[in-house]
C-alpha cells in the first residue's frame, strides 16, 4: 500500500468512525443496549464510544505509519488537532441524530 492510499484510508476510518456512534443504536455497533425498545442511547454513551473509536482509529493510523517507515513521536499538541479533528468529522452525525425534525 502505498503512503497516499495509507492516508485516504485513515481519512476515510476516522470519518467513518467518528459518524458511527450517532447514527447506531447499537453498543459499539456489536450488540443491542439493555434497554427497553424504542428507547434512545444516551448522549454519555455516544462520546464515550466517540473516544474508543479515537483511540482505535490512532491505533491503526500508527501500525500503517510503521509499516510505511518509523513511527514518530508526538507531542500533546499532535492528539490535541488530531482529536478536534476527530470531532469535526463527527458532526454530521450528530446533525443527523440531534438537530434534523424527524416527521411522525
């Protein structure tokens, strides 16, 4: 893979990831809430999944910089853009989840 493909390929994981959370009912997409039907994942939840899947997106980002070449080391300054980042691709999930009128 090249290191443009490579990069697309985040780009494309993180704003994936990023929507997942507000536009799923599911517990990391895996298995229903133990919750009653019909009744919404809590906003708490969201972000907390929100975070894993920063966490998780990195984690992938960071074996594919390996495999390109050497991992560099970062600063607080790096997971700061790279976090806001994350919750700019967000947005449109949450959009979509919280501010659009839903008729019926």
């Amino acid at each position: 893979m090249s290191q443009t493909a490579a990069i697309w390929l985040v780009i494309l994981a993180a704003f994936a990831a990023a929507n997942w959370p507000f536009l799923s009912q599911r517990l990391m997409l895996v298995g229903p809430l133990p919750k009653p039907k019909g009744a919404n994942k809590p906003f708490a939840l969201r972000l907390l999944e929100l975070v894993v899947l920063y966490f998780i997106v990195g984690v992938v980002a960071m074996l594919l910089e390996r495999r390109v070449g050497q991992n560099s080391p970062q600063g607080w300054e790096f997971y700061a853009i790279t976090g806001t980042l994350f919750l700019t691709l967000a947005f449109p999930g949450f959009v979509y989840r919280y501010l659009m009128r839903r008729r019926g």
